[in-house]
C-alpha cells in the first residue's frame, strides 16, 4: 500500500511544480520478497519520496494503531517545514 498525504489533485499540482507530498508506505504479505521495493517504486513515481516515506513494516492489526500515530507525527512534521 502507498498512501499520499493529501487529496490526489494536489499530488498532481505539487508532482508538476518539482515537489512531492509525504506518504505511507506498508506491505502485508511478500510472497516474491520485491513488495517494499515495489511500493518504493510506486512512490517514487509518484514524486513522494521528494517529500519523505515513512513505513517499512509489515501492516498487520495489531500495529495498526502505532502505524498511524506515527502518520499523524510525519504529516504534522512535515507540514511544519
């Protein structure tokens, strides 16, 4: 899963300007061990790793809750730039 920090209209405008949005990263199953480079791909694709990444985990339930605490912290951070 990759998931920009903003609405996918202002990905676009800040992709087009030079610039990237934050996003999320998380990976749930790896059956081909290429699943995080992928959604890196994926990411940078999307002009995010311009802005930062954050993830690297497995997403499962019961760190769910941690994963996105963690968002709130990266996307106030970074907006604080």
């Amino acid at each position: 899963m990759i998931a920009p920090k903003a609405p996918g209209h202002r990905v676009r405008e800040v992709f087009v300007e030079g610039g990237g949005t934050p996003a999320l990263i998380a990976v749930e199953q790896d059956a081909s061990g290429h699943a995080k480079a992928q959604a890196l791909a994926y990411a940078k694709g999307l002009g995010t790793t311009r802005a930062g990444v954050l993830g690297d985990h497995v997403h499962r339930r019961e760190k769910r809750k941690p994963i996105f605490s963690a968002s709130r912290l990266f996307c106030a951070a970074a907006s604080a730039n």
